[in-house]
C-alpha cells in the first residue's frame, strides 16, 4: 500500500477562494476591506521572499497589505512605536511582524506588544492561553493549517494518539494544543527525548516540526499513520525536504504531506483566514 497526498496547495487555494468570497460580500455590503500591516526588519532574503509571497496572496483576497521595510539597525523602542501606531488604526486588523528579527531585538518582548486582536500570527501569550483552555480566538497559523489538512482528509482524533516532534512556541507547542483539544492523546517529542524512535512508532497521528532532514525515519512509522511533515529543510543541491523520510514512509502511511506543497501553502492561507476572523470581530 502506498500513502495517499494530503494536497496542500489545493486545500489553500480553496481556501482563498473561499476567503476571497466572503471579503467580497463583506465590501459589498459596505463594510472596509480588511487591512494587514506587514512589518520587515532588515534585508533576509528568505524572509524578503515570504512577505512578498503572503502580501501578494493579500492582493489575490481583497486584504490590503501596508508594507512597512525597516532597517535592521531599527531599535527595539522604534519598532514598539510602530506596533502601538498600528494597534490603533482602525484601518489595520491584522499586524504581521516577519521572523526572525535581528539579534538586538527581544522578539518575544516586541510580540507582546502586538494587541492580541490583531495578532493575526497566533503568537501572543493571549491567544495561545486561548487556544490552551479550549477557546481558541486567533490560532497559531502553521498548526492551524495542519488542523485544516487533517480535518479535510476526515481525520478521527478522540483517544487517537498523535505524537509532535518539536515543540517551538510557533509550531510544535500550539500543535499539540489542538491535537489536545481535538480529542488526541498527545505526546511531544523535543531535544531532550529519549528514544524518540519508541514514541514515533506509537503515533497514529504523527506531526513533525523539527527542521532536520530524515530525522524521522521511514522504518519508525506504524503501518496506515497519517504523517504530516512541518519540517522545511534545504538540501546541498537546492531542493528542498521535510523532517520524514518520505519514500519509506510513505510505504507504510495512510496518508502523507509532501515537502513542499503541503503544509507551507495553508499557513499562508490561515493568515489570510485569521486577518479576515479579525476584521469580521473586531471591525469598529
Ligand atoms: P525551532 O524553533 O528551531 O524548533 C525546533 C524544535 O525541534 C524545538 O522544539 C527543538 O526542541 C526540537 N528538536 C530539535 N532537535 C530535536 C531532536 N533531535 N529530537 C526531537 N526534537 C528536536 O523551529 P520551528 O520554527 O518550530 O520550525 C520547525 C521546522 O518547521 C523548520 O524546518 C521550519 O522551517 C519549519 N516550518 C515550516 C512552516 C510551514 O509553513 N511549512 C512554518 C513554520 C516552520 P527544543 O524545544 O527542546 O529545543
């Protein structure tokens, strides 16, 4: 048995029409178009090419984007200003600041200050407190997006056990925050596990976010698992691949993501989905 694909990129593309649907009904009944503020902290271009890609899927959607290019030689105070510009425009509905943020930034200071009605990231401690008693507003966008793929392959989750490598506070923590809320039995995997093999066998369920090329091992995966690849890794020869060993691991899976056109198109597309929850509640 080969796995089946869990097709990222159609899902998204649905989804932003989807998206697109509901904005143009919305401006026609007279309410604004929603607003994204898009902050850049100096020149990465890996991150030049994301903010480029979500700003253009904006575009696609009806959401304005207000691009703000800053020099990396912006202090901490100057980008705090802008946030708290930002957090009182009515115009603006969501605030998306591009990671990573030069080494003289506190991130975690200046994402606080983001007002978590337009924290449309999914990183402030509010919404992710949310999201971890059960009453989620504003979710982390990659784990979301996972939700999104596994809801559309019907995926059953109550007393399934889903096992999460990684456990960052952007991907992993928050995954296994909704896998929990779906009804899984969850187990997070991290730096300091042991015998990380033993918990992946385990894993009907399976969720990688690690960032390590084969780190998950073909041969570890129990037979029709549903395996979602979050890893984005760059090989010596330009291509890119995901944290799972796919070709083995797709021998034995049920369903399977690919790297790339899996998980990578639906965050984009749950940005466009939260900028939208955000103009839709908290419109003014
Ligand atoms: P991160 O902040 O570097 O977190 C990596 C996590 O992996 C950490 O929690 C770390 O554990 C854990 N880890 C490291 N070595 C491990 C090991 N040997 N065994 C088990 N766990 C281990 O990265 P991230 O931002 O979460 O991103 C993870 C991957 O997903 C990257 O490849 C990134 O490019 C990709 N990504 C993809 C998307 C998408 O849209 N497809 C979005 C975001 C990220 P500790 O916590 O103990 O350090």
């Amino acid at each position: 048995m080969v796995a089946q694909l869990i097709d990222g990129k159609a899902l998204a593309a649905q989804t932003r029409k989807e998206i697109a649907a509901t904005i143009l009904t919305r401006t026609t009944q007279g309410f604004s178009q929603p607003g994204l503020a898009v902050i850049l902290v100096g020149n990465d271009p890996a991150s030049e090419i994301y903010v480029r890609n979500k700003r253009h899927a904006c575009t696609e959607v009806g959401i304005k984007s207000i691009y703000h290019p800053l020099p990396d030689t912006t202090t901490e105070q100057t980008l705090i200003s802008l946030i708290k510009t930002l957090n009182q425009d009515t115009q603006i509905h969501g605030i998306l600041l591009q990671l990573p943020l030069p080494a003289s930034i506190n991130s975690d200071k200046v994402l606080e200050h983001i007002t978590p009605e337009k924290d449309v990231d999914g990183f402030h401690p509010y919404n992710l407190g949310r999201l971890a008693q059960r009453r989620p507003l504003l979710r982390p966008c990659t784990p979301y997006g996972v939700m999104m793929l596994l809801n559309s392959i019907n995926t059953t989750y109550k007393g399934r056990h889903a096992v999460v490598v990684g456990a960052s506070n952007i991907v992993g923590r928050p995954m296994a925050l909704e896998l929990l809320m779906a009804g899984c039995t969850v187990t997070i995997c991290h730096r300091y596990t042991q015998d990380l093999a033993s918990h992946v066998k385990q894993a009907d369920i399976l969720v990688s976010a690690v960032g390590k090329p084969s780190i998950i091992k073909g041969e570890w995966i129990k037979p029709q698992a549903t395996i979602v690849d979050v890893g984005i890794n760059r090989l010596p020869d330009g291509s890119l691949t995901g944290d799972v060993e796919f070709h083995i691991a797709k021998e034995k899976a049920a369903w399977i993501t690919p790297v790339p056109g899996g998980v990578g198109p639906m965050t984009v597309a749950t940005l466009l989905q939260n900028t939208l929850t955000a103009a839709e509640q908290f419109q003014q």
